[in-house]
C-alpha cells in the first residue's frame, strides 16, 4: 500500500468512515429502507431512534470537549435511559468465558478445497479478505497517524499485514470464518467482549451504533485532506468512487476496486504510464477479478 498514492489512501479512510457512519445510522433507525428511494429519514417518534439520537449528542459533545473514555461514557449514559425506557434488559451477570471450540477445532476438509471446482471460492475469499483487510488497516492507521505518509521503508503496515495473515490462517485452522481486522476495534477493544458477553448483549443497540457514527465522521474527514482543485481526473475519479461504492453497495472491497479499476484506466487512456506501479497495478488487477468472480 505504501505505492498507492497518498489521495488514494485518504479516501479510503474516509470511504470507510462513510460506510460505518451509514451502518451506525440504519441500526440506530435513523436510515430506514424505502422501495421508491431506497433510503429515506426514520421515524422520530419511536422510542429506540429518540435514544439513537441522545446517544449521538452525547458522543459527540463529550468528544468535543475531549473528555477520556468519552464513548464509553457516552454508551453507559445512553444504555441506562434506554434501560430505564424498557428497552432492552439488565444483564444478570457481567462475566463468561467464550465457548468451546472443540467441536469445530481442526475440522478442516483440505482435499476437498484443492479441487478445482472449488477454486473461484478460494480466490473470492482470498480478495475479499485482503481488500477488507487493506481498506481497514490503511484506513484506520492514515486517521490515527500509525503509518508515515511518504516513507516507503516503513514497515508499519506491512507488520501490521503480516500479523493480519497469520491471524486468518490460525482462525481457519481453529474452524472458526475468515479472520481479519475490524472496523469496529476503531471504537472500542472489539476482543474485550469475548469475556463481557453477557453485559454488552443487554446493551441496547441505539446506544453503541452512534458511537460508529462519530468514528465514521472522524475518519471522513481525511477526505478534507484532498485537494480536489488540483488533484487530476485519475485521482478525482478514483477517489470519489472509493467513498461513495463502499456505503452504497456495503462493501469495502467493490469501493477499493472500483476507484482503482477507473484510476489505472484513466491514467492508461492517457498514457500516463509513469503515474502506475506494479503495487496500483496489482490491486487493480485483483479487483478486476472480485468484479468477474
């Protein structure tokens, strides 16, 4: 990733930002689905969205005053209104260890997978998971700052890959799906539930999908960082794409291979061969064929 130009990088940062802030948006009620429109304004009026809405305000305002741990807080206040509203339920205990694996530990059919008819699924899980894992990471370490913008001996995200790679080879020996990072970890410490099962179930939806919202807002604004009155077409193209297909079609994978798919062929057109690289090339090609698969 660290060939693919830094315009490109930003707007999958906010691509994704866009994405969780719209999943944060329909869970919260506040997008509802409509035959004519596809997506239209929820209903106000119930209950669950009016707590949606306190949820937002108070992650928001707590964050702008910078207050430490501020979504949690922002999560503990709105769960108890909810509480207290009837929705959702106390938890009777707070604690529980995850469950066993060993009904599915080592179930693996690897003859079975190296036939070739089952060939297209290895790969569209292979592109699927490597996009996710590449649009995540990247878009997450560009707002944080864990990655040097034009050093390309940083080896930062290429650690961060590797560790991805061996958690999803170890997942699937384990039997458990495809391993890969989560946008959802931008949040909170998405690992952290596996012993508080019992206390974040009864915690309302309408008070954790707001905080998605702020995150997707936060990382959205590294498209303020693109400069699109001097930016060229290739760029412009390929950057709008990546942060409109990935809420429209849900997909962080079509978002990054659109954009790349419409910025290798502009460029291409316009023979402007010395604007590629075998990495954008590559990711292009890759995304090809998750649009063929």
């Amino acid at each position: 990733m660290t060939s693919v130009p830094m315009n490109l990088r930003r707007a999958i940062s906010a691509g994704i930002g866009s994405f969780i802030a719209f999943i944060g948006l329909k869970n919260m009620g506040m997008i509802v689905d409509n035959p004519a429109t596809l997506v239209q304004l929820g209903d106000f009026s119930k209950p669950e969205v009016l707590v949606g809405v306190l949820g937002l305000f108070l992650a928001f305002t707590l964050y702008a005053y910078r207050i430490k741990a501020a979504f949690i807080i922002s999560i503990a206040l709105t769960s108890i209104v909810a509480w207290t509203m009837g929705i959702g339920t106390l938890p009777k205990e707070f604690f529980s260890m995850p469950a066993s694996i060993e009904p599915i530990l080592f179930k693996l059919d690897v003859l079975s997978a190296l036939s070739l008819s089952f060939l297209p699924v290895v790969i569209t899980f292979l592109i699927t998971d490597m996009f996710d894992s590449l649009g995540t990471l990247t878009g997450i370490g560009t707002r944080a700052n864990l990655f040097q913008e034009n050093n390309k001996n940083d080896k930062s995200l290429q650690k961060t890959l590797e560790a991805d790679a061996i958690a999803t080879t170890a997942g699937s020996l384990l039997g458990v799906s495809t391993t890969t990072a989560f946008i959802e970890s931008a949040a909170l410490f998405f690992v952290g539930t596996l012993f508080l099962l019992p206390l974040f179930k009864s915690i309302p939806s309408n008070a954790i999908y707001p905080v998605l919202v702020v995150v997707g807002v936060l990382m959205f604004s590294e498209l303020g960082k693109i400069d699109f009155t001097e930016t060229d077409l290739a760029t412009s193209a390929g950057a709008f794409l990546i942060v409109i297909l990935m809420p429209l079609t849900f997909s962080i994978t079509n978002g990054i291979a659109a954009g790349f798919l419409i910025y290798t062929l502009i460029r291409l057109a316009k023979r402007e061969f010395t604007q590629l690289n075998v990495g954008i090339l590559a990711i292009t090609f890759i995304g090809a064929l998750a649009f063929i698969l």
